[in-house]
C-alpha cells in the first residue's frame, strides 16, 4: 500500500489528495499542515470583515478527510525533509515515512527592511488564517491602520476594514491601486471607490522608515515626500516568499521557488511540489490544476503540466468587478489599443497582428471565457470585433470526427 504524504492543505494540496484517493482507493493519504482550518485564501478579507466565520471560508466540506479516508496532521509544522530515508520530520519530533511526497504549502508574507518593521509588535501580514486572526485581534479598540501595498492583497484587507469603519491609509509605489491588473482609468474608478469608503491613497510614494512608540509599537509612517501618516496597525500587502524554510539540506533545487519539470517534480525522485511554493502562479485555479496533476503523476500516470497563462485575474471591490487578462501596461509600440465603454462596462483590448494580447474588462465580466483561450493560444481574431465575441465564432462541430474544435 503506497504512502503519500501532502504537506498543505490550501487548494493544491486538497485537490491532490481528492485526486489520490479517486485512484487509488487503498492508499494511505497523509495531509500535514501549520494551519488548523482549511481555509480560502481569498476569502481572508470576508473574515476580517465579519462577514463570514472560519467555517465560512472553508471550501471543503466538513467531512472531507473522514469521507476519503485522509489522516489530517493539523497545527503541525514540518521541519525536515529526508530525501534519502524518505522521512518526513515534524515540530513534536514525529518522523513519518512516504513513498511520493507533495510539497504545496504554498507562500507567506514578506515584511522589506524599512525601519523598525521588522521588529515592532504591530507589524501583520495577511496570507494565511492565521494572518488574518492576528490582524482581527490587533484593530480591536484601535482607529487608524496603514497599509503597504494596493495589489489584491491590500485592497481585499483595506475593503473589509473600511466596512468596518476604520481609517485605512495606503501607500503605493506605483502611480496607480492594482498596478499589475489595471490601466490609468480602471485604477481611477477603483480608486474612487475605495476613496468614498474612507481610504486615503498615497500614490507613486514608498514608504521609507517609521516611529515607535515606549511600547515598541510603530505610531506614524514616514513616506519618500516627506510625509508623516500616524497609525496604530501596520499591513504589509507588498510581496510573498516560497514556504521552504523546512527543506534546507534536503538538495532539493530551489530559485524563485521549487524548482519543478513538466510533471511537477522536484530535483529530487519522488517529491513532487504544487501550488505558490513552486513559484508558477499565484492564481487559486491554476494551484488547483496543479495539485490534480502532481497528483496523477504520483500515482504513476505520466501527465505534462501546461504552464500557466499569466497576468490572470478577478476582482470585485465594492460591487463593482473587473477581469484583467494578459500584460495591459506598458503597451508594445506595435499593438493596437482598442477602448469601448459598453452599457456602463468599460472593455480595453489589446491586439496586436490580428491576435489579442491582453483585455481588461470592468463591469459586466459574464461571457468572457473566450478572452483567456484566445490569449493563451493566439488565435487569430480573423478581422471579428474583439468586444463581441463568443466561442461559436471560433469553434464548431468537426465533419470529420464530430468532435467540438477550432475552426480555422
């Protein structure tokens, strides 16, 4: 009976032992986790809010490791990896053996070298549950919090703590909130949005040091203009780091992140790694469709991973949406930029030798699953209006084979 060991339990680790246990009915599946909640991430902000409990954010359902028979190891950190005994070393100094390993234990927050950030007792992050419980504790009773930050990460904590009726102050490098998402106009209406629920922004200006009050607790921001924002709870939103603290001396190669081949394996035989931690993507779908296919070829069936499309994603802040696909700026020199405003909704594409590059669509994001299939395989648009298109116009029914395909 094969032994496979799952280190993390966010959507690539849970969708790789969903994946085991359907072939292979008599494995024994063990998940490892320092988390004690299964938990989605990018539902963090709706329990910061109080809009949600812990079991709201749980996308799993609540007898998932009974129903398939999963040993869960929860509130257990992993501390050593033995390539060579292949052993598993845990915190309680449990040693537990595998035959394929999985490491998907995904990424935690970077705190930069600003003054007195690193060692102030009111600096939090906002990656993991734990994260979010922290943060949860320290605005209790408190008014002002400062943010670093404005990607996702930022805006989803600075929503649930505007909701909440705290004052939110956020500094960004870059001239615009979502600089990886956005163009100047959706960042505007973004922006607005946030600005109406009682944010403040302070744009194209980095954060360059801090002042701590007699308790070790930094009370004001020092901005590159000069500026002095006070403050009673830091966040930093402003980067991520591979979880992989665990594997040093185990030879496993790593770079930005888990080095990893087409079939999700490490450098090392038998150790296969999904998810943020191998640096891939930061995309929950694409860390899902990872696990399932680290998965299967653990159990033995060879499957390549197809790498990711990037630039990829959806955001909804204050009811208003906004899908962002593709590279929107800069714009290459040659591309052709084309702007509609559609009933409200704001669309942008980029097209360039009649392929498109990148689209951002704010408002109305139905009906947009063709965006990231013409992207992604550079189907030529064929002289269509990029803004009204569907999958009939691309694909039909093979007289030959009667199979659903691309029509040239």
């Amino acid at each position: 009976m094969a032994k496979y060991i799952i280190i993390g339990v966010g959507p690539a680790g849970i969708m790789a032992a969903e994946r085991i246990r359907a072939m292979e009915s008599n494995a024994e599946i063990t998940m490892i986790s320092a988390d004690e909640h299964v938990h989605s991430r990018c539902m963090l902000h709706k329990y910061l809010g109080h809009e949600r409990d812990v079991k709201g954010i749980n996308f799993v359902p609540e007898d998932f490791f009974e129903r398939n028979q999963i040993r869960w190891v929860k509130g257990e950190k992993v501390t050593r990896v033995n390539p060579e005994e292949k052993t598993v070393e845990m915190e309680c100094q449990a040693v537990l053996p595998y035959d394929k390993l999985l490491i998907a234990t995904g990424a935690a927050f970077f705190i930069p070298p600003i003054e007195h950030f690193r060692e102030a007792s009111n600096v939090y992050g906002f990656r993991d549950f734990s994260d979010a419980e922290a943060m949860d504790r320290a605005v209790e009773g408190k008014k002002r919090v400062f943010i670093v930050g404005s990607g996702l990460v930022g805006l989803d904590a600075a929503s649930a703590l505007c909701e909440r009726g705290y004052e939110v102050s956020i500094a960004e490098m870059a001239p615009r909130v979502m600089p990886l998402q956005t163009d100047e106009y959706a960042a505007s209406v973004y922006q607005k949005a946030f600005e109406n629920a009682g944010c403040k922004f302070y744009l194209g200006i980095g954060v360059t040091g801090s002042k701590v009050n007699e308790n070790g607790e930094i009370n004001s921001i020092l901005l590159s203009d000069g500026t002095e924002v006070p403050c009673d709870v830091v966040l930093v939103a402003a980067g991520v780091r591979p979880k992989v603290d665990f594997l040093e001396g185990s030879g496993i190669k790593i770079g930005r992140g888990i080095e990893v081949n087409e079939y999700l394996e490490t450098s090392i035989p038998d150790i296969y790694a999904a998810g943020d931690v191998n640096g891939l993507s930061g995309v929950w779908p694409d860390a899902m469709d990872q696990g399932k296919t680290a998965a299967m070829n653990m159990c033995g069936v060879k499957v390549e991973y197809e790498k990711p499309y990037p630039f990829k994603n959806t955001s909804n802040f204050f009811g208003i949406t906004m899908l962002s696909i593709g590279k929107i700026d800069p714009v290459d020199e040659d591309a052709e930029v084309k702007v509609v405003f559609d009933r409200g909704t704001y669309k942008k594409a980029i097209v360039k030798e009649d392929r498109l590059q990148a689209i951002l669509i704010q408002g109305d994001i139905s009906n947009t699953g063709i965006y990231l299939k013409l992207i992604k395989d550079q189907i030529p648009l064929k002289g269509k209006d990029v803004f009204k298109l569907s999958f009939a116009d691309f694909y039909g029914i093979d007289e030959r084979t009667g199979a659903f395909s691309y029509q040239v």
